[in-house]
C-alpha cells in the first residue's frame, strides 16, 4: 500500500470519527497523521516497522494500523465505522461547504440519511433550524449538492488520460487498428469528460458479441448509430458505429454541434468521395480550407480562420521552457527549493519561478518576512552556482479581503515578482470579486494574476467575474494572466485565451507544482491553452531565460 492510501484511510477515519461525535482528540490525531504521511518524502511500505513509530508526526498507535494496512491492505477500525455509516452520509463529504461536524448534524438530528434527502430538505428550507446552519449555509449547501450531481460521472481529461491506453487497444485488438478511432470530447481535448467515444467500423452483430466476456459491461444504450456501456470504474463508452466511411463517422462525432451546422452551412453541397483512409482531413482538403485541429473544432468562427488560412501555430508542451509558480518546502511543497530547481535542470528548463505562499495563508506554511529573507539568501547561494539556470524570487501573494496585497511595499519589492491570487473567503459576489481582483491588478507590484476565478472543475464553480473587464484591467496595468496547469484548475478558462491575446495581455502557462511530479501538468495546461488558440509568443512561459530577464525588466 502506498503512502497516499494510507493518508486517505486516516483522513476518511478522522472523518467518521467526527460524524459519529467521537472523541475529538483521537479524530485530530488521524487526521494529522494523514497530512504527515501524505508529504512524507519516503515510501512507509519501505521503511522498517520499528522505524515507524519514530518518524514525526506518527506515534505508536498510528504506526501500529499503517503496520496493519501495510500488512493486510486493510484498516479494521476503518471497516467497522463505514459498515455503521450510511452510505448516503458517507456520500455527504463530497458536498462542498458541509464538513463532518455539519453531517453529524444532518445525519443525528435531521435524520437525514443521503444527498436526495438533504437536497429535498433545502428546498424545505428545513435546515435553517438547526444550529450552524443559517440561510446562506442552507444556499451555499444547495447549490454545491446541484453541482455535485450534475457533475456524476465526469471525468477530468487527466485522469482520462491514464486509462485511454487500455482502453483503445482492446478495442483495437478486438477489431482492428484500422477499424477504431477515437473521437468526441476527449479528441476535442476537454477539459471534463462524460463519455469516451470511439468510432468503429464494424456492425453491432459484431461488436456486442465481443463485449459478452466473463465481466461485460453494462450496455445503457443502444440504437443504430452507436452503442453506450458503463464501465465498472463508472466511464461510459460509446461507440458509434459505421460499415462504410470510417472517415465520415470520425467527422460528424468530433466537431461540437456549434461547430458542425456552421461547417454544413458553409459547404452544404460538399460530396466527400469513398475512401479507406481513416483521417477525417479529406473534409477540409474537398472543402479546399486549411485543416481545423479537432482541438479547434468548437466554435462556428474558426472555420473563418481556417478559409483564409490564418489558423493558429498552437503551442506545444516542447514550448514551456520555464516553471513559474510553485512551491518548495519553504510553505506547501514537499520538495526542498534545491530540489525543485535540480529537476528543472534535468527536465531541460532554464528558469524556476519560486512562489510560495504567503503569510495570511498560515493553513500552507506561508512565509512570515524574516522567512522571506532567509529563502532569498538560499535562491542567491543557489544562483551563483555555475550554469545557465537561475532561480526567480517570487511569492503568491494572498490578495486579501479588501484586494490589497499580503506584504507592506517594502517587502513587496524584495520579489522579482508576485503572483497574486485568492485563496480564502470564495463565497463572493460577482461584485465583491470584481472589486477585489481588480484592485490587485492595480497594484504596481502584481506581475501574475493566478487562477482567475479559484475553481476547481468538477466539485467547485468558482467565484463569478466579469472576464472581459479583468481581461481590460491587466491589458491596462500590464499584468499577466495565469492559465494554471493543475487539471482540477486549469483556469483561466480557454474560452477567454482569445479575448486576451486580441486585448495584448500575456498568458502564462504555469504548473503550481507542490512537487516535482506536479511539473508535468504543464501538458495539460497546453492541451487547454490549445482549445483557445494560444500561440507559442503569446505564453510567458514560453520565453527563455534571457527574454523573461527582458520582461521583467
């Protein structure tokens, strides 16, 4: 059992205990050993039990279960308190803005037992009776429970990613190499994704047989265009079926709907002629236009582009030829600053941007001034070492309540420059948003604004902004706005990438790295940057060492 295991099974232990209205103490002890095991540097698996005991931040009684799950894959005390827990409760800690202590509530004294029922009970406007629950908690419950179910079933493009392998070369095995395509939103490269779809070319009396297997399945839908199964990690896969033109299927099922009734108003006669060839290019090359990218084929206005032959030149992951905005074990990271910038040697980058939190975020270890000091006297010792690279000081500065910065001016100009972005009280109005953040943009020491709108994809919208203005206010103020990398981030959203480019504003592709695994999210980045046309020249993070050096400037 990996170390990420076990600190999930203490965190969801620490989390029953509470639900159940356990003793507090033993709760905190949990859930502080799965934060400590979690940024562990060393795999426990790996680590002589008699070892355990004195690594900091597990005692005794924790180092027995990790013994226990090292040794049986299990945790009794974990079993014993989810088979005396509802499983609808159980489902409650996946609700945005009720933690245990709130379920507790809802379970014990509402008798409330699942999402349904604490759904019906809102719009009863029932829990509004409750201590701890007020009107705004009661909406704020609402609208996450809305969000959570309409969001079942989806799967971030990332962790797709993972399991696409496996998935087309069975079917590959099963029909063909030739005869399967992959289509839909994960061709398009969206950033969530509900089905994974797949043309073949093959009839359903072939392809149903083949998934009768010892563990088929479940078909959900089927008709005479394609078939719908679950799978029983919860995806759905359709496959859309052709016995003709492979081509033309792959086509139809990878442009959005925006995209394809402008492409067939705009060539409504075209005759595609019959041909083996796989590649759905054969529709662009009839229609005598450039090829659109199926990353591109959202929108009705690219095609435009495409007829005068002015589609974008995309950015590419070769492109990213520095880190900006990550963290080290100066706040959150789990990997020293030395380290962190010895990876980006070895990964080819010839800049890191050092930005760890700052001191209102007490929750990340955020950098008080004296540890401010301390940090750039090792980024100086660390750059005088011989070679190219160099480290950047940087901080992501919290912006606070009132969209000032974390740092009085004299601290602020220590940095090579800040990120500024929000991380407490999200719960806003457009307007109190737009009042914050664009007083930050205003600030004279804000170089980056990071993760625009704080959403996390699949379980957090976000607060509400207006983005053009945003988009006005760091075109104005020269700020430069962060598309973060992480794949529950990957904010600002593609959408807007466009809008910023024609305003003259800078995007930078950024990876918010809390670890050196975290460097390679910048693909995901791009892949979404992608979706909004970003050029190479138009990505901060695209500049070298010596024309960054140039922009800070």
């Amino acid at each position: 059992m990996e170390n990420a295991a076990i600190a999930d099974n203490f965190d969801l232990l620490a989390k029953l205990m509470d639900i159940h209205g356990e003793n507090s103490f033993k709760a905190r002890t949990y859930g502080a050993a799965a934060f400590n095991i979690e940024k562990l540097p060393m795999s426990l698996k790996n680590t002589a039990r008699e070892e355990l005991s004195g690594i900091r931040g597990i005692g005794d009684s924790v180092a027995q279960k990790v013994i226990e799950m090292l040794d049986t894959g299990q945790l009794e005390i974990l079993n014993e308190y989810l088979r005396n827990t509802p499983a609808g409760v159980i489902e409650m800690l996946q609700i945005k803005g009720i933690g245990p202590k709130k379920i507790n509530t809802i379970w014990k004294e509402m008798g409330i037992e699942s999402i349904g029922e604490l759904q019906y009970a809102c719009h009863e406007n029932r829990l509004t009776r409750y201590k701890g629950f007020g009107e705004k908690t009661q909406q704020n419950v609402l609208a996450s429970i809305q969000f959570y179910l309409q969001n079942q079933g989806h799967f971030l493009y990332a962790q797709l990613e993972a399991i696409f392998p496996q998935v087309d070369g069975y079917l590959k095995k099963l029909f063909g190499a030739d005869k399967v395509a992959v289509t839909g939103d994960y061709r398009r490269q969206a950033l969530t994704i509900e089905e994974l779809a797949f043309v073949v070319a093959a009839p359903v009396e072939v392809i149903k047989p083949a998934f009768q297997t010892a563990h088929p399945p479940e078909l959900l839908e089927e008709n005479t265009e394609s078939l719908l199964y679950q799978l029983s990690n919860g995806l759905k896969l359709r496959l859309h079926l052709t016995d003709s033109s492979l081509a033309t299927t792959l086509f139809q099922t990878t442009g959005s709907p925006a995209f394809l009734e402008a492409f067939h108003q705009a060539y409504p006669e075209l005759k595609i002629p019959a041909t083996k060839d796989a590649a759905d290019d054969i529709y662009f090359t009839e229609a005598g236009i450039a090829a659109i990218p199926p990353c591109l084929r959202e929108t009705a206005n690219i095609i435009a582009l495409a007829q005068n032959n002015t589609l974008p030149h995309l950015i590419q992951p070769e492109d990213i030829r520095g880190i900006i905005h990550s963290h080290s074990t100066w706040s959150d990271g789990s990997n020293t600053l030395e380290e962190m910038a010895n990876a980006c040697i070895e990964q080819g980058f010839e800049y890191l941007v050092i930005s760890d939190h700052s001191q209102t975020a007490a929750y990340a270890n955020g950098l008080k001034e004296d540890r401010i000091r301390a940090q750039h006297q090792e980024i100086e010792t660390l750059n005088k070492k011989p070679g190219a690279f160099k480290i950047f000081k940087s901080i992501e500065s919290d912006i606070l309540n009132d969209g000032s910065l974390d740092y009085p001016e004299e601290v602020l100009k220590t940095f090579d420059l800040v990120i500024a972005s929000v991380h407490s009280n999200l719960q806003m109005t457009e307007e109190k948003a737009m009042g914050r953040l664009i007083r930050a943009i205003e600030n004279p020491y804000t170089r980056i604004l990071g993760h625009m709108t704080g959403r996390l994809l699949l379980s957090r919208n976000g607060y509400p902004v207006n983005h053009e203005k945003i988009i006005d206010a760091c075109a104005a103020n020269h700020v430069v706005i962060e598309i973060n990398a992480h794949p529950r981030r990957l904010d600002m959203d593609w959408r807007w990438v466009q809008k910023a480019m024609d305003k003259g504003v800078l995007l930078s592709i950024n990876p918010d790295a809390h670890f050196i695994e975290g460097y390679k999210d910048v693909k995901y980045g791009v892949l979404a940057a992608q979706k909004g046309g970003l050029i190479r020249e138009r990505n901060l993070s695209s500049f070298g060492l010596k024309e960054f050096e140039e922009w800070l400037g």
